[in-house]
C-alpha cells in the first residue's frame, strides 16, 4: 500500500531535476557581453570568439584568484558552433576558430580546475543565427555530456513561446539522463515575461537550476537601474522561487567594461549579492583594471551572495530617493542577521546623509546589532532604535551587514 502512495506521489510530482547543483548561486565568466558574437579572427585575433580566447581567460581565472575567490565555471556563449551538424546530427563547433575541438577545450577548463560550461538554443536557431537544438535535444544533451560539460545556458530564441515551457522539462529530462550532473540555465521567462505571459515558476524551479527572467543586460548604468526596477517590482512573484539549487538569474555582471563608473559597479555588485542572483562576470580579464578586479574578487560581498540561507533580497523602501534592499543571512541564532543595500538614485553631487533605524527597515528581532560596512570597513553597535547615519555616493551604494548581538544569559 505504502509503495503504491509512493509511486502516486512521484508520478503526480512528475519531473523534478535533483542534480544536487547550484546549492549557491552560480558563479563563473561568460563571454557574451563583452565579446558578444565577433568571430573575425583575421582582423581580431585576440578578441575573436575561439578557443584561443577560452583558454586565455581559463589561464587567467585559475591564476588571478577568480576561481579562488569562487568563480568556477567558464562558459561558452553563442556563435562559437559551425553553420551545419556533422553527419551523424550533432553539433559541431566552427573548425577555424576551434580546431581543437570541444573535447580538448573543456579538458583543459577542466585542468585548469573550472567547470566548463556552454549554450544552444531550444528554438531552431541560436539567437546569432547558428543551428538550434529543436528536433535534437536528445542527441545535443549527449553530446554535451560526451564533451564533459558541467553548465548549459540554453536560450530560447526562434521557438514558439507555448512550447518553450514542455521542451525546456524535456530537455531536463535528457541531460539527467546522461547522468552528468549538468548545470541548467533556462531562459524561457526572459521571453515570456516581456511579452506580458506569466512562467510557471513552480515548473522552474522544478527544471532548471537558474533562468534569465528578463532583458538582457547592455554596458550600462541604465540598463542595470531597469533591470532592478523590474526585480523589485516583480519581487513578490519571483523572489520565493529562490533557493538553493535554483535561482532567478537577473543577467551578467558588467563591471569593468566601458560603460559603469567605480560606485555604479560596486552598486552592481552589491545589489546582485542581496538578490542572490549568479556572478557571471563578462570581462576581458587580461586588461580590467585593478580597481573593478578588487570589487568582482571582494570576499565580504561575495559571501553574501553565497549564503547558505540562498534568500533573495527585496527592495523594502525608498527613502529620499534612496532604495533600501535588505537580504535575511547567516548567522541566525534566534534572530537573523541581514545584509542591507543602500542605492542612490540621486544625482545631487554629493554623498547624502540618510538618517535611518534599523527598526525602520524591518530589522528589530533582536535588541542591539553589530554593524558593518563592507566596502568601507567599519563597525559599530547600535540598538535598532537608534539613528545610523549612512553617505550614499550619487548612483553608489552603501552596503552594510547587521548581526544581533544576543544576551546569551537569558
Ligand atoms: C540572447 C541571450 C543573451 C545571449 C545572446 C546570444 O539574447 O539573452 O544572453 O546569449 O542571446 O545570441
């Protein structure tokens, strides 16, 4: 009787992916916003979408302490495939900028001590116009599988939007059953949610490790403002579908290209830590300067992004133009510690004063509280009724972390 409840229950529950991955959110470099689909090696060597480039930057997060500091993926985006599948149907990378072959290359991410990752697309293109995956998800999961690839970005371009919700499941079900745990990156949402459809979530949460929920993200200040603006606005439908093993994916981080100053890329940094959403970096890491190398490498700021509790973090209130985000973290003995964000939306000049409690922003279930500032290392102790005063840059951030001080007597 008991094992008949059983197979209802999970016949009932249908698929659920259990690779056991993820259990924080991704970390990793991905090539597509700062290099997006230039494959001219001829008059771009250096830059050109090939295994050259791979390889570089692999060298370059194994020994400038990205994988050190938690970066363990790097991840093929597209148009790094040939115009046509090889003659038994599977895909096959350009043999001009890739004469190694996919194998060699993920052998030797994998030497380098990363997990290698790549994309296709579910439609019956690549959103560059390379060959899609419709018709062979079956054979692509294998092949990804034979290749050694640990994180597959699979786009959703050129497919029915109906169909994307059943065959990204099916696809799920293909690569577990490879039996490589294999990192999996949906975007079906990213296509939906702009055209005013609501995803199922729960079926995400079920599917995917993370998916793209909206935009992509361009090299600017605005284009990160946007994409908070629609988190935030959207936080009470998506963020509860956040947790380990499956994460709301809000796009790559942008810092240290050409379009975020030092305080808005500290700002991104801070704010996709309390939205515990992915660090993909997208960044030519033989050239970043010093400065945006030490905001992506900062150990404090990641960790809150790394929290165990994998809670996403939610804009509270705007207070003077200030939005106030704050994210539940450990420790939480009895009360819970939280990382809060201050982001400026004001362009007066200079650094404002904002005067604000504790109690004011929710956090009150404990009496006094450590506090310290991340970027600008401090600490004091306050009770959660008292004023702290914090200087919010234009278009900076402020990031704290408040820990309860508990009376242990009691
Ligand atoms: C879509 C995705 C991007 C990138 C490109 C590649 O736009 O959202 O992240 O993968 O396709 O063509």
């Amino acid at each position: 009787m008991l094992s008949l409840l059983l197979i209802v229950v999970f016949a009932s529950r249908g698929f659920a992916l259990d690779n056991g991955l993820a259990l924080t959110p991704p970390m990793g470099w991905m090539h597509w916003q700062r290099f997006r689909c230039l494959i001219d090696c001829d008059a771009y060597p250096d830059e050109c979408i090939s295994e050259n480039l791979f390889k570089t930057m692999a060298d370059k997060m194994a020994e400038e302490g990205y994988l050190g500091a938690g970066y363990d993926h790097l991840i093929i985006d597209d148009c790094w495939m040939g115009e046509h599948r090889d003659a038994q149907g599977r895909l096959q990378p350009n043999s001009t900028r890739f004469p190694s072959g996919i194998k060699a290359l993920s052998d030797y991410v994998h030497s380098k001590g990363l997990k290698f990752g790549i994309y296709s697309d579910y439609g019956t293109k690549t959103c560059a116009g390379y060959p899609g995956s419709h018709g062979h998800l079956e054979t692509d999961a294998q092949t990804f599988a034979d290749w050694g690839v640990d994180y597959l970005k699979l786009d959703g371009c050129y497919a029915d939007l109906d169909d994307l919700e059943p065959g990204y499941i099916q696809m799920g079900k293909y690569l577990n059953q490879t039996g490589r745990p294999i990192v999996y990156s949906c975007s079906w949402p990213a296509y939906q949610e702009p055209k005013g459809i609501k995803p199922n979530y729960t079926a995400l949460r079920d599917t995917c490790n993370l998916w793209r929920n909206w935009d992509d993200i361009d090299d600017t200040w605005s284009n990160v403002t946007n994409i908070l603006k629609w988190f935030s606005e959207n936080q009470d439908r998506i963020a509860e579908f956040s947790g380990p093993g499956h994460w709301n994916d809000p796009d790559m981080l942008i810092i240290g290209n050409f379009g975020l100053s030092y305080e808005q890329s500290k700002a991104q940094m801070a704010l996709w830590a309390i939205m515990a959403a992915p660090l993909i970096m997208s960044v030519d890491l033989r050239t970043i300067e010093p400065k945006f190398r030490d905001i992506l490498l900062n150990r404090e700021v990641i960790k809150i992004n790394q929290d165990a509790l994998g809670i996403q973090g939610r804009l509270i209130t705007t207070i003077k133009k200030i939005d106030v985000w704050t994210k539940p973290i450990l420790p939480n003995e009895g009360a819970p510690s939280y990382a809060v964000g201050f982001l400026s939306n004001r362009v007066d000049g200079y650094p404002y004063r904002l005067n604000v409690t504790l109690a004011q922003l929710g956090i009150n279930q404990a009496e006094k509280y450590k506090i310290q500032d991340v970027f600008d290392p401090m600490t004091r102790e306050v009770s959660q009724n008292e004023t702290i005063f914090v200087r919010v840059k234009p278009t900076g951030v402020v990031l704290l972390t408040a820990t309860p001080i508990l009376d242990k007597q009691k």
